[in-house]
C-alpha cells in the first residue's frame, strides 16, 4: 500500500488495485477505443499550424 496526498487529505492506495482499475476503463469501449492509426503526427501538424498562425497575427510571442 502507499500513502498519496489528495488534497487535504492522505488516502492508503494499493497499486496494483490502482493499476486494475486503470485497466477495467481502459477495456471498457463506452470509454475508449482502440484507434486504427496512430494520430501523433496529424495532430502535431495541426498544433503547429495553430502556434504558427497565433504568432504570426501577434497573440504570442516567439519564446527562444
């Protein structure tokens, strides 16, 4: 068992009760489901798109 800090309060968790549970959401398709390809790459293209054109109309500055 570990002692976590939530909030103000210290909660006992046993991990590998934590790591069942995880998984039980994970199973459940209402949830989740299981992607025909990765969307890393479409995603990150996106974001810089969105980064790009926020600097260039000024609402961000470049931050090197």
């Amino acid at each position: 068992a570990e002692l976590r800090h939530k909030g103000t309060r210290t909660v006992v968790m046993i991990r590998e009760y934590k790591i069942h549970e995880g998984q039980v959401l994970l199973n459940d398709f209402n949830n989740y489901r299981h992607l025909e390809t990765p969307t890393v790459d479409t995603i990150a293209k996106k974001v810089q798109r969105v980064i790009t054109s926020l600097l260039q109309e000024g609402h961000i500055d470049d931050m090197n």
